[in-house]
C-alpha cells in the first residue's frame, strides 16, 4: 500500500480508504439483534481484507444506518494504534443535538475516541453557519478533542465550490472530504485551498459518483484502454500529489482488488494518462463539437438563481456524459434524483422548462440561444421515475 501524508494532521494515510456507505445491513438503524449473520459475516470480511491490505482508514458516519453498529463489533478486535478511523456527524442547530448524536457514533463504534471527526455535510451557507457560530457543532468538536475522544476535525461536503472554498479559508477545519474526479473536476480550487491550508484531501466516491465505474459503458472502456476506467480514474486522480486518498465503498472483500491495480502504475501515471485524456477529449469534441466543450459551462446560473429552481449545470453536464461517452445510465441515475436529495444534490429537472423564461438567468452564457432547447432535450433522453437517496432506502 501507498501512503501519503494527511495534511496537517501529520497522518500517514493509505492512498485508498474503506469507505462504510455500501456493505452494511440497512441505511436505517435497527437493533443489533435485527442484523443477518451473513450480512455481518461480509463486512467482517471485508474489513479484515481492507486491513490486510494496509487500507486501514476506516471511514463511516452517523448518518450511515446500521454501518457504525457493525464496525463496533470488528473494530475493537484490532490494535488501535493501527487503526485510523472516522466518522462523520451532520451540523446541527441545536449544539447540544450534535454532542448526542455524536456520543451515539462513539457507542456505536465501541471505540473510546475517533481519529477523525468529520462535520458531515457542509452544503450550503446555512448548515456553515450551524457550525461555526458561537456556541455552535465546532465548539463541540473542540470539546471532544480536549477530552481526548476525537484527534482532529474535517468536515465533508457536497456543495457548491465557492463554499468549500470559504469554509476551507476560515482555517477551522484539518481535513476535507469532497468530490473532485476525471468527470467533475470543477472543485479543483477547493482542492488547490486546501492544500494552501495544509488540509488533508479525501475523495468522495470516485468509483461511484465518479461515473458508476464498475460498469461503465462499452465506449468509455474503449476510450480508457489500456486501462479499466476505474484504474483510469484513479490513476487520473492519484497522479495529482495535492490529492491524499480515494475512498472505496467497498460492499464485499474482492472490491477493493480492481483499485489495487493502480499501485504499480503511478510511476508510469503520466505516459499511460495522456493518450487516454486524449481520446476522452477527442470523443468529446467529435460528438459535441470544439466551441461547447470549451465554453459550456461559462456564464450559468446557480440553481437559486434559475426559475423553477432548475439545475442547469448538472443537468447539461449529465447531457453531454451521456452524448460523449454512452454513460447513459449513470446521467439518468443522477437526473431523476434532481428534486429528491434536498442540499445533497440540490435543484430541480428540466420537466417545466418550456413555461419558464430563463433569458435572464441565462444572459452572460454564450450559448443562451440554445440552451433552453437543450435543457427540453435532456429531460427526453434522461427523465424517468425518481430516485432517492442512499440514506432513504431501507
């Protein structure tokens, strides 16, 4: 295993962590009782395997169902010292919420202290404001680290950049966990702040909300050769140094073996990139043209600022994976959750486009002319019944 260091947490983190969002029993806590043998039998597996390997960053949150309750029953049978475990915790308005909830994480875990404290969710200036006011969930995060029961506080988010920006500029925080990977790279300056403040840098779901990569389309596998797409992407993400760890939501102990692929071929990251970058490039232009490529994203209005709350951004992002690379099942996946997932994956479709005028909203794009057509396009090929978040499912 590869270790980098965390940012100023002076940690020496694996390159690849185990992520705890995919092999638990249920995304709703249940009793312990409640728990199928086989079900834990897997991620006791699981867990062994991920440490066996040196990948022995565990990550989970609260917010994960019945995943820390397992973890507590596997955790405590390993050293300590060996362990660098985390957890994450939602911002609060209420303080004293926050302190229970994460003294509901600690039980959980069977653990006396985390390694890493994350506030989980810092997705718009609202639940920023929870947790840095005074009296507010950063106070209580201080507490905890005086009483010796979390090392260090991050925090994660799903917002837009220029708040993971501020958030990382008030220097509170030794860590961020955030999304950044070959197919959304616009956090790059939340990731260059980062390193600016020495924060450690975790990624959120590269294999999965970086594309749905372990089954990804027949062209992309095409346009990735000689490389999987999961190897490409981690290769991709890894070859930046500024980029500390990849989280690998592991559902069973054989996942992690596509990830470790990528090891031996960091030193070689720059020669088997560039012809595959490439070709992505290439397939892009080729079936979207050269001028929207390298303009699309200019001048777009956030969500609030849209009539009928519609997300332009991701939903023309979604249109063009689905055009360039045949990654037609990942973009409707993410385009039916529009108007499910609240802050985590904010704004609305385009199934209202056709009443609204977005002239306005729409005025410092370049192509203003022909994107309300396009918006009525991707509803056709995309929309279909409603997905939810992970964390309502059963």
């Amino acid at each position: 295993m590869l270790y980098r260091r965390f940012g100023r947490t002076e940690l020496q983190i694996p390159v690849f962590s185990c992520g705890g969002m995919r092999y638990q029993h249920s995304w709703q806590d249940e009793s312990g009782w409640k728990i199928p043998r086989a079900n834990q039998d897997n991620l006791e597996a699981t867990i062994r395997r991920s440490i066996e390997l040196g990948i022995h960053h565990i990550e989970t949150a609260r917010g994960y169902g019945t995943s820390e309750l397992q973890l507590g029953r596997i955790l405590p049978k390993f050293p300590r010292q060996q362990l660098i475990v985390q957890t994450k915790v939602s911002p609060k308005e209420s303080a004293k919420e926050f302190q229970q909830t994460f003294d509901q994480s600690l039980l959980n875990l069977n653990l006396d202290y985390v390694d890493l404290l994350g506030i989980h969710g810092i997705n718009t200036p609202e639940l920023l404001e929870f947790t840095l006011r005074p009296g507010g969930c950063l106070e209580v995060a201080r507490r905890l680290q005086e009483q010796g029961k979390v090392r260090f506080v991050g925090f994660s988010t799903h917002g837009a950049t220029d708040l993971i920006v501020k958030t990382i500029q008030t220097d509170q925080f030794d860590y961020v966990n955030l999304h950044w990977y070959y197919i959304n790279q616009f956090n790059w300056p939340a990731i260059e702040a980062a390193n600016h403040h020495d924060l450690g840098v975790f990624i959120i779901s590269p294999a999965d909300k970086g594309g749905m990569l372990y089954k990804p389309s027949p062209k992309l596998v095409a346009l990735c050769q000689p490389l999987s797409p999961m190897v490409f992407n981690d290769l991709f993400c890894l070859s930046h140094p500024q980029v500390h760890t990849l989280s690998v939501g592991a559902a069973r102990p054989s996942d992690f073996d596509e990830h470790l692929r990528t090891l031996d071929l960091l030193e070689q990251a720059e020669t088997l990139l560039t012809p595959i970058l490439e070709r992505l490039q290439e397939a892009a232009i080729a079936t979207l043209g050269a001028d929207w490529v390298k303009t699309w994203h200019q001048g777009l209005p956030s969500h609030e600022h849209t009539p009928g709350n519609i997300n332009i951004p991701v939903i023309l992002w979604l249109r063009n994976l689905a055009i360039a690379y045949d990654m037609h099942e990942y973009a409707q996946m993410r385009y039916n959750l529009l108007g499910q997932a609240s802050h985590w994956f904010p704004g609305q479709k385009a199934t209202q486009v056709t009443r609204l005028d977005l002239s306005q909203c729409l005025q410092t794009s370049p192509h203003a002319a022909r994107i309300p057509e396009l918006l009525v396009e991707a509803d056709r090929q995309l929309a279909g019944e409603a997905v939810q978040r992970l964390s309502k499912s059963p």
